[in-house]
C-alpha cells in the first residue's frame, strides 16, 4: 500500500487510472468481435461563444498517448480556444478507450490554471506575477499549477519540487512563521537572520504586516538591511487590510520620503484580477494564489464524432470531423474538415501524434508568448 493517496504514473500510462465504465465497455466490444475505428474530439463548448479559455495540458496528454497506435491533432499550448474540438484523436476505439478520464484530467485542470493564470497576467501586463498557490492543492499536482501559471505567462512560482521538474528556479522569502519565531518586537533579529543565513542570490524582500503598522515594519525593515533590501511584501490580512490601496500608497510615500524609491513593493493575500488592476500602478508585483491553483477545471468532454467514416454523435453534440480557425480579427471559427474555412483563418489543430510517434516539442516560453499575443489578439480581459 503506498503512503501517499497518489494514483502513479504507472496506474496513469497503462489506463488503469480510468472510469470503471470504460472497462465494461471493453468487455462488451471484445465479447461482440467489435473495435471500429473512430474519430473522438475534446471539446468544451460546440459553438464560439465569446468566452475564450487557455489550453494547457498538452504535455501531459502527449506523454499518455504517445507509443498507442493513434493520430492525435491538437491545438499549442498557450493558445486561446472559445468552442469546436481542442485535440482530435483517429484510431481504433479500443486503443485509446481507457485512456478517456486521465486525458480529459490531464487538459482540464490545467487548463481552468492556466486561464485563471492569464486574468492575473492581464489585469497587471507590466508588474511582477508569481503563482503561490501550490499550497491549496495536493502536493502531487503542485507541478501542473506552476506549470501552467507559466504558460500564462507568469513570472515565477513559489513550489522547489514543482521547480526541479519543470527545470525552473521556485523564487519565495520569508514566511510570518520566521517572523514569529523571532517574537513581537524582533522583528529586526528576523531580518537580519534572513540576511546573513539565505544566499547572496536570493532578493532581499522583508514581509512587513506581522505584528504592527505596515509602515512602521517596512522603516525597521529600511533600517536593518539598508541598502540591502530590495523590496518589502505586504500579506496583510484581509480582515485588518482595510483599503490596501491606501496602506500601499502611504508605505510608498515613506520610503521615497527618506529616499528608499528604489525599494520596491510587492503585494500578496487573497488576491484576483480585480485587485491587481486597483492596486498595479502602485506595487512592483504581485504573489497570486487560491485564484489560480482553486481555478475551476475545463468541463472538457471526449466525443466519438466519427465511426468508420460515417459521421456520428450523441444527442447535442456535433457530428463529423472538425476544424477550428482563428482569423485576422480575433475570431474563433469552427467548421467540418474538407469544407473551406474562413478566408484568413489560420487553422488551430496541428499535428502531435503521428503512428504512436511524437511530433511536437514542448517549450513553455513559447507558449507564453503565443498566449500573449492571442490575448492581445482576441481582446481576452479587456477591461
């Protein structure tokens, strides 16, 4: 018995981590001789709708299906999608039939992270945006969470694990437990341990709201590490906050008042897109958590649209093999394979799998800067 409540990577490659369903439905198409061929899309909404959403998750549903006897065609990640299908699998049903519920998991989840990831990126274009929030969800998926907040094209993200299997750097200070550790009153001995015991690499940032007026940690803060502080972070919480914005603000003016303008100030607690397009003219940057990691998964489904051919779906769904295309405009346009798509639609599905045999890389800066600019292009959180 394992330790943890994890379900392995083994149970996940193999199809064990599946319905139960789907392993009766084997039973039933190997007992009648039956495993036609098909075509199953992933899709959330049949029809645009305006209400666009970030694809993430690819890598993963790659890995699940890469070495099965499939054709998969997918959209990037960091690709915006408002309808029509987001990956199409062609195969023999049986091949990929057990993979259903890890497939949708997979895209889904990380999927509803990365869109929550991309509001925060647009409510504050310009200022500094970390993921904190790995520590809302089991430990298991802290990887997806920060993975996907990059293809949004955050900043950074707090989580060492998720940090060494995505080969990024977790950034993070100090918590109020070392503030606590010291004492009310210590604030300063905290400071100046966190100085001397933390690499020369690690910023300078002193949390500033565990005892007292912000203002009055942030001066102890200036007076302790001097010219060594490069920034302070306010977590006050929400309960004793108040109007943040004016706390921010006040904070603000006492360091440039004693010429501390170049320590910057970063914000964190209970934050969403709201809150950092009142508050970004006035910080440096922002620590975002529960908004992105507790972000609502994708309602993605796996449809059989086609059967040896002929065109086939269940009731209020789309029958046939789609394309999806984005023109010039922004638009998202969903139309049948083989017809002719819109005259300056680029087309969205691309090649992932071809005979079992990957046929994309993965680059999550790369997909960062395409989620940016479809942003930019469909015109997603507009104010």
């Amino acid at each position: 018995m394992s330790d943890f409540d994890i379900v392995g990577p083994e149970a996940i490659r193999e199809g064990v981590a599946t319905d139960a369903y789907f392993q009766r439905t084997e039973a039933a198409l190997r007992h009648a001789g039956k495993n036609p061929r098909v075509v199953a899309e992933v899709t959330a909404d049949q029809f645009p709708d305006g209400e666009f959403e970030l694809l993430a998750g690819v890598k993963d549903a790659a890995a699940l299906l890469e070495g099965y006897d499939v054709d998969v065609d997918a959209m990037h990640e960091g690709r915006l999608f408002d309808g029509g299908p987001v990956m199409r699998i062609e195969g023999d049903y049986l091949e990929f039939a057990r993979l259903e519920t890890s497939l949708l998991g997979f895209l889904s989840h990380a999927s509803g992270c990365a869109t929550a990831a991309l509001e925060t990126r647009v409510a504050a274009p310009d200022s500094t945006v970390f993921s904190f929030g790995a520590r809302h969800v089991h430990p298991s998926i802290a990887a997806m969470v920060e993975r996907s907040a990059l293809v949004a094209g955050l900043d950074g993200f707090s989580h060492v694990a998720a940090g060494e299997i995505l080969g990024k750097e977790a950034s993070g200070t100090m918590p109020h437990a070392l503030m606590i550790a010291f004492g009310r009153g210590n604030q300063a001995e905290a400071f100046r341990a966190f100085d001397e015991g933390v690499p020369e690499d690690v910023p300078r940032v002193a949390l500033c709201d565990t005892y007292g007026d912000e203002t009055e940690e942030v001066l102890r803060a200036v007076d302790t590490l001097g010219d060594r502080l490069e920034s302070v972070r306010l977590d006050t919480t929400s309960s004793r906050r108040g109007d943040f914005r004016h706390i921010v603000r006040e904070v603000r003016w006492e360091l440039d008042e004693r010429g501390h303008d170049d320590v910057g100030i970063f914000v964190s607690g209970g934050l969403g897109p709201a809150e950092l397009r009142h508050l970004r003219d006035e910080v440096e940057g922002f620590g975002v958590g529960g908004y992105i990691s507790n972000a609502n998964p994708v309602d993605f489904a796996l449809d059989i649209v086609e059967v040896d051919g002929e065109p086939a779906a269940k009731r209020g769904k789309l029958s046939g093999t789609k394309e999806v295309y984005r023109t010039a405009d922004g638009g998202h346009h969903v139309g049948l394979r083989g017809r002719p798509g819109p005259t300056d639609g680029e087309s969205l599905l691309e090649p992932l799998i071809r005979d079992g045999e990957l046929v994309r890389d993965f680059d999550i800066d790369g997909a960062a800067l395409r989620a940016r600019e479809d942003a930019e292009r469909v015109g997603f959180g507009d104010d």
